[in-house]
C-alpha cells in the first residue's frame, strides 16, 4: 500500500501538475483527532460542494494527517479544493490538491474497495430515497409556509420531516442574529457545527444543550449575517438521514 498511497498523496509542489480528478487529497490535519470523528467531520464539511461517493484516512503512522475525498464529479471536487483551500480545521490549516491517482486504488489496498457496480445499485437505492424524502419535505414546507419555529417551548406541536423525524411546530418569530438549528445526529459535535457555520461572515459562536441532543443555536453578528448562513445552509444533510432545519431563534 505505501507506494500506492504515497503516490496519491504527493508533495504540494506538484499541485499545479495534477489534472483534475473527482478525488481530492487532504493534508496537514490534526493528528489527535479521532479516525470516526474524523471522517465524519470532513463529511459534514465537503458534503455541501456535491455528492460524496467515499472519505478515506488511515490509522497507519504514515498516513496519519491525511485523508482522501472522493466526489461523484469533478465540477464538486474542484469547488472544494478553491473553496477549502487554508480552511482552519481543527486549529490547523487544510492543504488540499487533486489526488494523483483513482481512489479506488487506496481503497482496494486498504480493503474497503466497492465495486463500481454495487456503488451504482447503492447510489440508485440512495436516488429512490431522495424522491420519497422529497415528496415527504414538500409537504412539511406546506405546512410550515412562511413561518419559522422557535426552541422556546419543547413540548410544542410538531411536524414530520424527511425519515421520521419530527421538528417544532412553526411559530412567527421576528428575524434576528441567533439561528435555531433541528434535527441534528445526536453525534454532532459543537467542533463539526462550528466547522460548517463560520463559513459565513459574522459567525459567532455555536451553543449545544446537553439534555437536548439534536439541537444547537448558532450566533452571528447581525440578522443579515444570520440569514445568508440559513439560506446557505438550510437542509444541508450531515448524514443521509439527518436534514438540518434551521429557523431563527425566539428571543
């Protein structure tokens, strides 16, 4: 695997010399952090540029710091590299390139290789998923049509959203800098949010309650701030299940 690897990784040097590709290679990461936590947090952080076919990172000392993200086009691989590019991830800066090689080749050498055509039956049974949970969140925006929900009662009516899960009933809420976020993975971490909202000028702070999992509040610096995120962010999925809501605050 080493010189496989090795090969996809490559120097920064030779950046400016790797053609374009649907996979991009990641350096300069936090070492401490945790592989799970990791893949995770990269997910959550690439996703928004396009579909995401497979995140890679090895527990061996010579891959450590790195990982490989492969998207489904070259269009989303290359806006996550320009957007990407210096992003403070995990109090270090990310050095993204294209990567040299296929990524099924680090895969099939670390032994998490799928076959092209089990990816496409997965990727068709992922596409009759999205209808459904389309048709199920057209009727949810229908019924939350020009309102927003509030965090200030718990036990307030709810309604269904994509997979099951239900949010607040929506309340009128004057808009303001403070966002309410729902139906987050009960995983997500204060670090993942922060990582996904300080994308947006003004960004503050992220504020989680921990008898409450599931919901976070995110501070900005004025309404305007606070509304471009919301737009931007709104139903960004973390996971294939989980489809943020994301409301302003009663305050």
């Amino acid at each position: 695997m080493s010189g496989e690897a090795a090969a996809v990784g490559g120097g920064e040097g030779e950046a400016n010399g790797i053609p374009p590709n649907v996979t991009i290679y990641i350096n300069n990461l936090n070492e401490k952090i945790k592989l799970e936590e990791l893949k995770k947090s990269l997910t959550a952080v690439f996703s928004q540029f396009g579909k995401i076919l497979d995140v890679l990172a090895f527990k061996t000392l010579k891959h450590k710091g790195q990982a490989w993200v492969v998207f489904e086009d070259v269009a989303s691989a290359t806006e996550a590299l320009k957007r990407m590019q210096g992003f403070p991830f995990y109090d270090k800066t990310m050095r993204i390139q294209y990567a040299k090689t296929k990524s099924d080749i680090i895969a099939k050498a670390d032994g998490t290789f799928v076959p092209r055509e089990r990816r496409k039956r997965t990727d068709e049974k992922s596409e009759k998923k999205q209808k459904r949970e389309h048709h199920h969140d057209a009727g949810a925006s229908q019924i939350g049509m020009g309102v927003t929900a509030y965090p200030g009662v718990y036990g307030a009516p709810q309604i269904p959203i994509a997979g099951g899960q239900r949010v607040m009933m929506p309340e009128i809420i004057v808009p303001n800098n403070i966002l309410f976020v729902q139906n987050l993975p009960h995983e997500t971490t204060p670090m993942m949010l922060q990582m996904l909202f300080c994308q947006y000028p003004g960004f503050k702070e992220v504020r989680m309650i921990e008898a409450k999992p599931g919901i976070a509040f995110v501070e900005y610096g004025d309404e305007t701030q606070a509304t471009a995120a919301m737009n931007n962010l709104q139903s960004f999925k973390i996971t294939k299940e989980n489809q943020m809501v994301i409301t302003y605050a009663k305050k």
